[in-house]
C-alpha cells in the first residue's frame, strides 16, 4: 500500500528535507496501525469479517465510498444496504469470516492527517537515535527513543479517524 504522503510531497513542501522512504513508510505505518485502518488514499479492498448475529455489520472503514460485492458464508447478496459511515444492515449470521465485503473506501484528501504526517518526519528526521538526556535547570530533555510518537494534539487530528472500539 502506498504511503500517506511520498518522499517527493514532503521535499517538495520542504525544499529537500533527508527523508527517506523508510521514514515515511514508518509514519504511516504509525498512522494506520493508531487509526486501525489505511485512511487514504481511496481504494478497493476486501474485507473478510465476523457475522455479528444482529443486523448491523461495521466494517473497518469510516468512509464507504462504494460497495461492490457482500458475500455472507459463500452466497452473494443483492443490493446491500450500506452507508458512507462503514456501516452496513443484512441478516448476518453469528459465524466467525461469515461476511466477505469487496469495497471502494477511504478519503481523497486527508490533508490534516498529512500534516501531522509531515510533523512526524520532521521530528524523525531531525532527532538523534540513542543520544543522552540533558538537563538545564528545572528541565530535562531527553533523547529520542525510536519509533514514531504523536503529540496531543496531533492524536486529536488522528482520533477523528480512529475507528471506535481500537484499544
């Protein structure tokens, strides 16, 4: 799957910047693993998902741009009802992978999570792996501790495309 952002957006916006795909591969990464989902760009994807027992089915998407086929335990289904929200109502059984759903979702522009995106390499690219932790005065810095971290408002952006229920 492509990366939120690419390598020549980010030095495009920066005008050259030392990120390397491996660092925005690992944002987004951080991103969709937090959102429990890819968020963008559009594109088709097949779900296979538990029968919920009930007659509503939440799909792990939080923009249904389109449903191409629902297959429940084998047997397609005519014209199920679905909306954008990821949501979709049937009879589904309660059998685990009942429901194979083919899908178009995800957003076109997500631009506010390509800013915090873009935070995040910024803040990769320019921290030292493995230095020590300094301290002037009351405050203690420390050194980064590899990975990928998001500030507090920065999750808020996420949370926005956080599917419910992620722990």
């Amino acid at each position: 799957m492509e990366p939120l952002i690419s390598v020549q957006e980010i030095e495009a916006r920066l005008g050259g910047s030392g990120v390397t795909q491996a660092y925005v591969d690992g944002v987004s990464a951080a991103i969709r693993s937090y959102c429990g989902w890819h968020v963008a760009p559009v594109l088709e994807q097949t779900f296979v998902v538990d029968g919920t027992g009930g007659s509503v089915l939440n799909l792990p998407t939080l923009r249904l741009v389109s449903v191409v086929e629902v297959k429940v335990q084998g047997a397609a289904i005519a014209e199920p009802e679905w909306s954008h929200d990821g949501t979709m109502r049937g009879s589904w059984p309660d059998v685990y992978r009942a429901v194979e759903a083919k899908v178009t979702h995800g957003f076109d522009d997500a631009h506010d999570v390509m800013s915090v995106a873009m935070d995040a390499l910024a803040r990769a690219v320019n921290s030292e792996l493995g230095g020590g932790e300094e301290t002037i005065g009351p405050f203690s810095f420390g050194a980064s501790q590899g990975g990928v971290s998001f500030y507090a408002h920065e999750l808020d952006v996420l949370n926005r495309y956080r599917l419910p229920n992620m722990p």
